[in-house]
C-alpha cells in the first residue's frame, strides 16, 4: 500500500479534535537490552546531542552503548513497578483522566492518545490512533512546562516527521511551554503545600531541573531562563524569602559544562555548610520518571545524608493529580478556543448527513 493512502475520505464523518499528550519516553523493560535499544534511540536524536554525527557515531556506538546501559538499567530496576515503568504508569493514567474530564466539558468529540518520543506508545502510533477516530483538528501538547530544543523541538520533529506521509494532514497546532501558566504555578504550590501538611517545612527548598548543556543555552536555547522563571514565580507563590530556595539543575551527561549550578554539588555544599533540613521539588518534569524517582530521591538523598544533612525529602511531580489534570485541560481549552464549533450536536449531524448525501449525488463511493 502506498504510504499516503489512509483509505477513502468518509464524508459523513465526525469532526474530532485529537490531542496528542508526550512526554520524552522509557524503556520497554528494565532489560539491559530494552535499556539499550531505548538509548540509542534517545541519544542519537540530534536534537539531544548536538555533535558531529560521524564522530557521535563512533562514540555512542563504541563506548556509551557498551557500558550505559547495564548502569541505568540497574537504576531502572530500582524505581519499576508491578504495572510498569512510572512514566508511562503515570503517563496513561494523565491520559485517562484528561479525556474524561475533556468528555465531561466539551460539546465537540475530543480524543486524547498518548505517545513517547523515544520508545512505546510511539509518536507514529498515537497520531494513527487520532487519525483512526477521524481527528481533523490536532493540538500536540508536550508534557514539558519549559522549552528546550532537547525535549519540545525534537517532538515537534518527530510529529511533522509522521505527518509527511500523510496524505490529508490535520489542521495542527502545538504548545511549546507553559512554564509561567498561573494554574501551573498554583497547582505546583498547593502540592508543596500539601506536602508540608506532612512534613514540616525545611530550612531550605531546592528546585531541581533536568540540565542541558551551557552552550546549547548561548546557542539561544530559551529553557535556562524559562527555569528561571518557573522556580521564581513558584517561590513567591510560596511565599518563600531568598534565602529558603535555591534552584539547580541536574543529570549531566559527558565532559561538556552543563548548566549550573549542579544539584548533587549544591545538595553537598548545602550539608557541610550546617544545613540539615531539605526538600528537593522538580518543577520541569510533569510525570516521575527515573531521574526523579532514583537520581533525586534516592542518589541525592545519600549525597546529602553523607555530606553532614539529617532530613532529605522529595517532593513528588504533579502526574495525575486532579490540578495538573485541571491545568491541562486548560491549556487545551485555550488553545483550540477557536475550532469549537457553535453549531449544536443535532445541527452537526444534519450537516453531515447531507454531506454525505451532496457527495453520493456527485458520484462519490457510498
């Protein structure tokens, strides 16, 4: 079958609004060779490392695939559950809970699917499952709240990459941050809060994001101001004075400077400098995944017990919480405010049925 052909156009069919929900992915198993299968994936994606690809080749290829893999696959066996990988745990249960709210508040047909860039649900799988539901209209929503060419840019890539053989594209449109949405902020602050209701508050929050390298930043890479940006509105939320919060960034990767200053270090400082008390938050990842589960909550909690601190706790991402739910519904809103149709569902129907009935009278195929 020829790649552009999808079958013939219904026209009595539904508008749907399809809304593709990504986040960057995970293994399939924590195998080593799932891990591996799923790294090379990622990592040779030149939107995550920027480097001449026949040099990349020989050094991914050569050493990272050779010894990464058995590593991360150890800590994936730390943080994987009974149903699966957290993210994609998570991941559907964002998805289950944003169509039905979606359901509940939209006149108009809406369909959510979730993709991974990198790994199972594909992109490819998720928009063939909007396109089977006759998905005209396709708002791609990223679960990334702060821009990076790493993470948004690269799914954009893979989107339009699928798209092109396509032979009736949808209509799209694609969030590329909300790093600074009000209802972001508030539901990040109320589970600090709620969080606090249990553990009392420590001397010192800190703000833990996903690191990329600097250069990428000097490169005109937005995401190290938007970061900045998030942990500043977030504090004030919070109420929190200057000396209450501090914001890091973590999970480097190579001999390259990454953005600083780094988490583990500042974790460590933070203890032999006499503070015992801290909470670590990651306001750049919507759903836990391995580098919050085991490198913030497990790797830097040792770093800081080791280095003189007594109290380390994490504070989990928003996954599927009623407000993060709430939140995305409303960027979807907002987002596709325009392509809701005012006509009511009887009138829509009547139109597509003398649609169809106009289309047969032409010689279409009934």
């Amino acid at each position: 079958m020829n790649k552009l052909n999808h079958g013939p156009f219904l026209h009595d069919q539904p508008d749907v609004l399809g809304v593709l929900l990504t986040n960057l992915g995970t293994p399939d198993s924590d195998s080593r060779r799932d891990v591996r299968r799923y790294l090379k994936e990622f990592l040779w994606d030149p939107r995550v490392v920027e480097m001449w690809r026949p040099l990349w080749w020989l050094v991914l290829n050569g050493i990272i695939l050779n010894t990464r893999p058995s590593r991360s696959a150890k800590a994936y066996k730390k943080i994987w559950t009974e149903e699966g990988s957290p993210l994609l745990v998570f991941g559907r249960r964002q998805q289950r809970a944003l169509q039905d709210l979606l359901d509940r508040r939209s006149e108009f047909p809406v369909r959510v699917a979730l993709a991974m860039r990198y790994g199972n649900p594909s992109i490819a799988s998720g928009l063939e499952e909007l396109r089977q539901a006759g998905a005209r209209r396709l708002l791609v929503l990223p679960l990334y709240p702060q821009y990076s060419a790493t993470t948004t840019a690269s799914t954009f890539d893979a989107v339009t990459k699928v798209l092109r053989g396509w032979r009736w594209i949808p209509e799209s449109r694609f969030v590329n941050h909300y790093h600074d949405d009000p209802d972001y902020i508030g539901a990040l602050a109320a589970s600090v809060r709620a969080f606090w209701e249990i553990h009392r508050q420590p001397e010192k929050l800190v703000f833990s994001f996903h690191g990329i390298p600097e250069d990428y930043f000097h490169a005109g890479d937005p995401y190290y101001c938007e970061c900045q940006k998030t942990g500043r509105l977030l504090a004030e939320a919070l109420e929190l004075p200057a000396d209450r919060w501090v914001l890091t960034f973590q999970s480097r990767l190579g001999p390259k400077q990454w953005l600083q200053p780094y988490t583990d270090k500042t974790l460590s400082a933070l203890a032999a400098s006499g503070v015992k008390r801290v909470h670590v938050v990651c306001p750049g990842f919507s759903t836990d995944c391995l580098e919050t589960l085991e490198e913030v909550a497990m790797e830097n909690r040792e770093i800081f017990l080791a280095a003189g601190g007594t109290d380390y706790e994490y504070i989990p991402c928003l996954n599927a919480e009623a407000s993060h739910i709430e939140m995305m519904s409303g960027l979807v809103c907002r987002h596709t405010r325009d392509w809701m149709p005012v006509r009511g569902a009887a009138e829509r129907d009547r139109e597509r049925h003398d649609c169809r009935h106009r289309a047969m009278a032409l010689g279409a195929p009934g």
